[in-house]
C-alpha cells in the first residue's frame, strides 16, 4: 500500500518516490519507469530477503530480468564493482531502452546509479533502497559515484532515477547496526534545517529504534520531503544542497581513513556531526549544551560520537580532498544554531584543531 | 586570429566554438572558462608541439597548471588512462572550480572529458583539438566516452565543454593518415546531410589533402555548423543526432574486431560509409553509380573503402552491442540518397549480409 507519493522537481527532470508497506513487489509502480530488458543490481544479504519475488513479478509480466550481485560492504563500492556491472550489461546485450533497477542500500544504489549514468552515456535506471540510511537519503536526489582509493565518492555524476521505490517493510531485516546508521541521516536533516523536527525525534527515539512502524513511516517521509525541497533547488550542488553535507567532511575522512567499510557511513557522519557540532561552537554559534544536546540524540539512537583517533595532518589531508573545497579553500557545514546550517570557509585552521582536539592521535 | 565563431545551443549549456589561425595560446579565449587550477590532458606527440607554449600561456596569467600525458593511440581509450587522469587531479588536489584542458585528437577529448563529467561528479572542461577529426566532429556535442573490450564508446556521458578552441595551425603538423581520417568524417557530414557540399568535396579534395588552409577552415567550419545544429535539436541522441552515426555501425565493429588502433577509427568510418552506401543500394535507395560516387571521393582521400575481411557471424555480435539497438533490434543510419540519411531497422538480415558478402572471411 502506498502511504505517501513525492515528486523531486529536478531541473533535468521529475519523478515520483513512492513509500509505503508491501510495496516493493507492486508492478504497476514499475511499468511506467522500466523497459523490455531489466538489470537487477543487489547483493547476496538482499537477495536473500527480496530479489526472487522481484524477478516473479517481473517473469509473470513478461519483463526480461539478469541479476548482478555486487559483493555487499562500502568497501566494494569502487570501480571492480563498476566494471563488474559494465560486463554483465555487455555480455547480455543491455541496450539504450534497458533499465537498471538497484535493489539495496546506499552502496547498492550509488553504484547502480553511476553504471546508469555512464552505460551507453546513459540509460534508466530505479532505485529500490531497502535500508533507511538509502531510503531517507541516498535513493533520492540522483547523486551517484564509486570511492577511489584517495577519496569517497570522488567519481560519479549527477544523473536522478525515474522513480524511487521505498518500502518501509524492508526495514523489518535491517540488523540494529544499520539501522543506526540510517538514522544519522534522519537527524541530520533536524539538525540542518528543523528544529521542530530535532525536538519530535528527542521525544520518539526510543520508539522509533524499536522499529514502531508509523513513526518510521513518518521520518522518512518528512526526510523525503526535505530532500526533495533541497533537490529542487539545487540539483547539482551549486549552493544550499551542500548543506546536507552536514557532518560528511568529517565523516569521509573518518571512512578514508579508517578504510571504507571499518565504519558505517552513517556512524562516521555521526561523529563527524559532533565534529561539526564543536567547530560551530568554536565559532561561537552553538554553546556547550547544544553540544550535548546532539550527543545525546545520537546516543540515544546507539551511534557512535567520538571519532577514532588520528593525527592532525591526516585529518587535513583527507579533507582537502572534499568536494567542497574551492580555489584551495575548506568549507565545511556549520550549525548557525540547532536546525539551522550554513556553509563556513574555514581560513583559521587553528579553530578547526582545537574542534579536534580531543581525538587527536 | 578567429576566423569564425560559432555557438553551440545545447539545451544543458550553451557553450563558443572558436575556429582560427595561431588561437591555440590566445589567452583570452581560455580566461572566461578556467579556473586558478587547469589540468592539461594531452600525448606526448602533441605535447612535443604545443605543451610548453600553452603551459608558459597559463603561468604568464597565473594560472596553476599540470600537465597529464596519456599514451597515444585509440588502444589507450580505456580505464587506465581515464585512472590515470582522476589519479592526477585527486594527487593535485583538483576542486569542482578546476578546469581540465583537453589538448589533442579525439582519443583525449572523449578520454579527458569523460574524467571531467565524473570527477567529483563534474568539473569544467575545455576542448583544444589538434586533428581534422576532433576539429569537425568530436570535440563538438559533449560526446565523452571510453572504449570497453566488449565494444567502442560503451562508457560514457553527454557533457558539454565550456568551449572549443580549434587552430587550423594544428593541422600542418598533422600526419598525412590522420589528415585522412578526418576527412573521413568531413565526408560523413555531406553523405547525411548536404548534397552541395558533397559536390564542393569532390570539387576540392585534392586541395584539401594538400592542405589549402582556406579549404580546411571552409570545411572546418561548415561541418562544425552542421554538427552544432544537430547538437542543439537533439543534445542527447534520442533523434536526429543519431545520423551522425553514418557509418558508424560498421566501423565500431572493425574497431573492435581488428583491436582498438589497428585502424584508424576514420578508417573504420570510411569503409563503414561504404557499407551503409552498400546496405541502402540494397534498399533500393542508392543505385551502383551512387555507391561508387562514394567510394571514389574516400579514395581521393587516399582512405580504404573496403574492409577487413572476417565471418559474418562476428560481424552481427559486434553490431548488436551498438548503442542503436533499441529493445534488441538493430538499426542503421542508411541513406535515402546522397545527401539524405535515415535511421533504418534492419529485421531482415539477408540485406545486411548481402550488403556484406564480398568481405565475408
């Protein structure tokens, strides 16, 4: 049953997020989006739970369907992957009228999506995100790409799905770990831009990781909202959608770092939000209790809030070589207040020590 | 000095074509669409010509400028040399305000802005061709791509350059095969679209392989003009843009067939301009006269006109991967007569192979 039907009004092009329970084998959200031929890009963990009725309904509406299972982990989001995709495409004739449907988390869906951009300079392509760190966040808004050794998600493009397909029952397999992860995303869209909605997931936490079904149903479709909102502004990154970066800069350097996949995405933005929560009080923006206040709402959701420890340098290396870097220059999210995020171009990197001074090695 | 400027109206990014004598280092072309932070892609045999110019140009203006050599050759339009370019710009800490300069032939500009549609997600490019064949055809439109084992230009985007700075000057340094090939493509715009200017070809090919300089810039010029009306009607091939594609079918089958760089991809166009010629007598559209008409222009381009010989069979499993097939069937770029070309589906495979027979292994 659908709950909810969004539209990202991207300027390159529209389409719907559909959310709601049992979804996830409903054709008729297909038919529209899809081809003749279809790639179903998944791997083993989500096959388990969802790929054969997938490839049921698609067989009994005369769909052609090839599956391509990517190993599972953030450490496989990279070009073996890419490649591995490519090859499958080529091998069984994949064509500009074919269709990529990714069945997954965010690695699933980044991955699947940037082999869409790129395959035959571009073919369609659905997301189907089965965890709530993709259905909050990744599936929506057309940002793709692969890691390269130096640097997360440093090759990709902007290129958006005809349709989002997110089906909150998915989350019923989700371990606890990733469902930490998930929500990290979920308050950092409180923590950048509503204030209100920071205060509604104090109050629902503890409900909201025992899973309660509506409550969930409501975060995601109140991040789905907001991301579309962003999306439709800015489709490729030119201004206010760098805010939903809030506490990436950190984070990737926290994954660079440790290798991808030591720590969840989401448990690295987690930290890195702390971060970025300390350096807005260096600022002067926020006060030791706000500090507080986003630590123990990522407490609550069982998410880590000290990064590791490593040297000063490295922190600086790898964050040189984030995407909002210009002419030379870091610029990293801060918070004008809880709920409220603008971009800072960080010149005094003594202020940017001093937020890291705890967790220095 | 500019001889002409054109303006390519694409519906993502409208973008100049510059066409003159001695503009490879005329700065003020370059100053409106670079950053401080330029990566100049280029091969070391265009390098030994106008690398250290174009780097004294950038650094008399302050300009921040590293130079990435690929190796030369069709062969290399792969992954590895794509690496090497996101190797380079992740290892100078290349930004979203960094511009790459994509200075030689069409195995740079398809390879160099490739990297720059997928480096952190899009950067900005210039395109600086040095070859006939770059100047009047790919480093117009926003065509990127890679070569993949499987098949030619399989890995790609639509991404529009900033602009394009063509140097007729260039092309006295141009080997006399290259000079063909491009001549190849220059053809290609008259069979498809332009019976009076197939007429003026056959009227000055032999000034034109002498290199006449006014020749060339007339040619340069018309064919861009075609190429950025085609462009600017259909940016991302899903119509007309697809007649572009004359000969194409045939020749990325001889290029895969025969390996990457063992023809010349005008080489492979010339002998595949025959064989749709070939294909469309077997339609009933041409007559014999015509189809000679076509291969004595390409032999006064001193360019093969028939092609390597090998088994029907391969022949198919190459051209079902081009990126025309639409739900499995295969369709072609034929001519209705000299001058006029359409897009055919080919159901009946009997004319394919009749228009093949007499290159069958």
């Amino acid at each position: 049953m659908i709950e909810h039907q969004l539209d990202v009004q991207a300027p390159s092009h529209q389409y719907p997020i559909y959310i709601g329970s049992h979804i996830i084998n409903q054709f008729d959200l297909y038919a529209p989006h899809i081809g003749q031929k279809t790639f179903i890009v998944t791997n083993p963990t989500i096959a388990a739970h969802y790929l054969t009725p997938l490839q049921q309904m698609l067989s009994e509406h005369q769909i052609e369907h090839t599956a391509i299972l990517l190993s599972d982990g953030e450490q496989y989001k990279n070009h073996d992957s890419l490649n591995q995709i490519y090859d499958a495409l080529l091998t069984h004739h994949a064509d500009r009228k074919s269709t990529i449907i990714a069945l997954g988390g965010g690695v699933i869906g980044d991955t699947a999506g940037f082999a869409a951009a790129t395959y035959q300079r571009g073919i369609a392509f659905v997301q189907v995100p089965t965890t709530l760190l993709s259905q909050v966040d990744s599936s929506v808004g057309g940002k793709t790409a692969i890691n390269h050794t130096l640097g997360k998600n440093m090759i990709g493009a902007f290129y958006q799905p005809k349709a989002v397909i997110a089906d909150l029952n998915t989350l019923n397999t989700l371990p606890e770990r990733e469902l930490s992860a998930g929500m990290a995303e979920v308050i950092k869209y409180a923590l950048l831009g509503d204030a209100a909605f920071l205060q509604w997931l104090e109050q629902h936490m503890a409900a909201l990781m025992a899973k309660d079904a509506t409550l969930l149903a409501q975060a995601v479709y109140h991040c789905c909202q907001m991301k579309a909102d962003i999306v439709a502004q800015d489709e490729k990154e030119q201004g206010v959608r760098a805010l939903l970066n809030l506490g990436h800069t950190f984070g990737h350097a926290i994954e660079t770092e440790m290798g991808y996949g030591t720590w969840l995405h989401g448990e690295a933005v987690s930290a890195g939000m702390v971060l970025a929560a300390k350096l807005s009080q260096q600022l002067g923006c926020l006060n030791a209790e706000d500090v507080q206040r986003v630590e123990h709402l990522l407490t609550q959701a069982h998410l880590p809030i000290a990064p590791p420890k490593f040297a000063y340098p490295k922190w600086l290396a790898h964050m040189s070589h984030d995407k909002k870097v210009q002419n030379g220059q870091m610029r990293f999210v801060t918070l004008t207040k809880l709920g409220k995020a603008v971009i800072s171009q960080i010149d005094n990197t003594d202020l940017l020590q001093r937020s890291l001074q705890d967790y220095l090695a």
